[in-house]
C-alpha cells in the first residue's frame, strides 16, 4: 500500500484491527478512492482515480462489500470514538436521529420498498418514491472552524418494507424499533455521558420515549398539536381499594391552547437556523402521556408561535420534565444539520450513485459513505490544527463561512500534493519508489470529471 500523508495515518490506523490484512490494503484504497473520485462512487470509479485500471485482479476490490468479512457495527464505534477524541466540546451529547430514501430501482435489489418522498411532499400534495430506507443516527456538533453545527453520522441501518420482511418470512420492524435498538446500542457505547437525541414526529411513540427515559436518554420530539395530553393520577384515599390509577383528568389539547385567549404566552429568545437571534412567543407546561397497552410517559411540552405569523405554530416534548424551553428548543433546531448532511452526501460523495447489486453490498455501502462524511471533517480538523479554512470564494458569491466541500477540497488536495496514496497498476518489481504522478493521468481525471 503507497504511504499517505503523516496527519492521515493516525485517522485510519483504529479501523485496521476490523480487516484482515490483505481485505485492509483493499479498503484503504477504496476509501482513498472515494475521497478523490469526482461524479459516482463506484469500486471501478475509486480504482480509477488511484490509477489502478488496469488490475486484473479488480473483482477482488468488489468483494470488500459483497464478500469479506467485517462488522459495520465495530466500524462505526471506531468512528465514534474517533470523533469524540477529536472534536468533543464536553457537556451533553446531541444527536440527531431521521431516515432518507435512497432512491434505486431494479429486480435485483430485494430489500426496495415505495415510501413517501418527505422532501418532495407537503401537507397537500404526496409524493411517491421507490427506494431503499436508511435509518441514520448523527452527532450533532459545532465545529471550531466551521462556526456552525454540523451532523456527523456514525450509525446508519437499512430499514425495510413490510413487504420486504413478509417475502422473506421474517418479523417486520418499524422505524421506530430501529431507532430503540440504535438508541440502545449508543447508551451502551457512551455509559457514562449525558445524552440527548432529537427526532421529527415519527418517533413521538410512547415505546421509544419510555426506553429513552429507561436509559437516562433525553429525547426533544415534535408533538401533534391534537395529542391527547394528562394530568398526574390524584393521590389515593386511605382505605381505597382497587387498581391505582395510572393518569389524572385530560388537559387540553396544544391546538385549544392555541386557541384560547387566556394562555399565557412568553418571549424567546433562540439563535435560528441562519445564526440570526430571533424572537417566539412560547407556552409550556408538563403532563403525561399515555395509551391503552402502551407505558406512562412524563413529558414537558412547549409550544411555539411566530408574532409575525410567517411561520406555522409547532410544539416540542422532551422527557426530562426539568428542561428549560429555551434549552429544548436549541437542542431541537440542531436537527436541521441532518438534512444538510443527506444533501451533501448526495452532491459531494456521490450518494445514490453506487450500483452493487448483493445484499451484503447493498447493506455496507451507504453507511460507509454516511461515515465518510463523519471520516473526511476530522480530516480537515486535524490538518487544520486551530487553523481557520478560509472557504472557496467569487466575486458572485461572498462565502463568509466554510462547508463541507471546503473541507472535502482540503483533504484532497492533502492527497493529491503531498504523498500521493496512488500507484501505477503492476510497477515492475525492481523498482523501489513508486512513480510519480503522469500528467496524462491527471489531465484524464479533471476532463472527465462530471
């Protein structure tokens, strides 16, 4: 395997212990690839970058994902760990946990279901997408030289159909027994440190809020303005018989306070999405929730409304009845990193552009290249070291702030510049110094460059 630069060495070393010796040589060059190959994400397009077009033992790359042996799960508690050792602020951890579809299509990919297309539909209009679902939990941080809050993810699991699992005659799980076995295993991984994790209103269900509060996990969730919210269970009397009751009278629904003229609202004040203060009219209050067959949750609820009126009111809940509102709501507008995260994926990592067709494949490959996001910013930071990144800048487009293609662009021109992780396919063997690069190599990967 050619050296790489000194500073990446350290960054890759914890994950050689998950990989046999000769399937580790592989993955390296394959990481490598990924990091420097423009448009797909393909095995053929990673050995292209490196130079190594012409191995005639390719398909033995292919079988890093389809064939070798090698625990996703072990790999993404090292890049836990890694980004805990690295970028931890201290104080409570916050992560974001939501689903993305990954749009493919075709006989052979089995584990494909139809959804709904959350970023394409709206409350009115409903759109469709075929696909695969992953389920990703992220670390929600700021990041010194970014200034601003990114979502790193680290954990990510596919999330089949109902359909799927009945073809294969197996239980079915939802999203939210994916998200309760993931919340599970972080509790596990992380004992000893304060946990937060913040969802949208698909995982308000009682189950996955109980076993959070079970686990000393504080869960920030959007709340239905229509759910049906109680009063603690009254005291018992002496010498009364019978089951204790488990909930006192109904409150009044979040959409009745919205309505009623004689709730209390207060000033709030939060730093928004766009890092500009701004101001919300608030309301809060604790209660339970419970459901026939389902656990008691204790619960303080908050509910917001815009004075402009531009925004639509939405409420939040969190498990811990302590929490301040201001605290829940700045935990919760964190979650928004998790879709810019998908996004960057996407366009900079060339998500949805892989085309393997085996499970095991199909299983590995879009959480690897999730993690490569997570993998490629503790790059940058520590090539940085406290240094700020000055950001890609025109005069059309006065960037004040550096994204992740700043930090993407950095790490491969670390790669490009400085010890080249590539080699010519087959050097002869009296040779002791790998080549350097061919500029005909060079001048082929930027004019196909897509």
């Amino acid at each position: 395997m050619p050296s790489l630069p000194d500073a990446i060495v350290p960054l890759l070393s914890p994950f050689a212990s998950l990989f046999d010796a000769r399937t580790w040589r592989k993955a390296q060059r394959l990481l490598i690839g990924a990091v420097l190959a423009p448009g797909r994400r393909t095995v053929c397009a990673c050995l292209r970058v490196l130079g190594r077009q012409a191995e005639p033992d390719f398909a033995l790359y292919h079988q890093v994902l389809n064939r070798a042996r090698w625990s996703a799960l072990a790999a993404s508690r090292q890049l836990l760990a890694l980004l805990l050792r690295h970028l931890d602020p201290g104080g409570p951890l916050v992560f974001g946990l939501d689903e993305t579809i990954e749009r493919r299509a075709g006989p052979r990919i089995e584990a494909k279901g139809v959804y709904r297309d959350a970023v394409r539909s709206s409350h009115s209009h409903f759109v469709k997408a075929m696909g695969l679902r992953w389920l990703s939990l992220m670390w929600l941080v700021r990041i010194p030289w970014a200034q601003r809050v990114w979502a790193l993810p680290f954990l990510t699991v596919l999330a089949p159909s109902a359909r799927y699992h009945g073809e294969q005659g197996r239980r079915h799980k939802t999203l939210t027994d994916w998200a309760r076995q993931m919340l599970g295993l972080l509790r596990r991984w992380l004992p000893d440190r304060d946990l937060v994790v913040v969802a949208d209103r698909t995982y308000a269900t009682l189950r996955l809020l109980a076993a959070c509060q079970r686990w000393a996990l504080v869960a920030v969730v959007r709340l239905r303005l229509d759910a049906a919210l109680y009063a603690p269970a009254p005291p018992r009397r002496p010498g009364q018989t019978g089951r204790p009751r488990l909930k006192g009278a109904r409150l009044p629904s979040l959409r009745q306070r919205l309505a009623d003229p004689q709730t209390t609202w207060r000033p709030l004040t939060v730093r928004w999405y766009d890092g500009r203060r701004k101001v919300l009219d608030h309301a809060t209050g604790t209660a339970l929730r419970i459901h026939s067959g389902q656990p008691v949750v204790p619960l303080r609820w908050v509910l917001l409304r815009d004075p402009a009126g531009v925004r639509a009111p939405t409420a939040l809940l969190c498990t811990d009845p302590q929490r301040t509102p201001h605290t829940m709501v700045a935990w919760f507008l964190r979650r928004w990193q998790v879709e810019v995260t998908f996004q960057a994926v996407r366009t900079h990592l060339g998500g949805e552009t892989q085309r393997q067709w085996a499970a095991p494949a199909i299983a590995r490959t879009t959480p690897v290249l999730l993690g490569l996001f997570s993998w490629v910013t503790v790059v940058a930071h520590a090539l940085l070291r406290g240094r700020p990144l000055v950001p890609r800048r025109a005069a059309w487009y006065p960037k004040t702030r550096p994204t992740f293609a700043d930090a993407l662009a950095l790490v491969r021109l670390t790669l490009w510049t400085g010890r080249p992780p590539f080699s010519r396919s087959r050097p002869p063997p009296d040779r002791q110094k790998p080549p350097p690069l061919d500029p005909a190599q060079l001048w082929e990967f930027l004019c196909y460059t897509a």
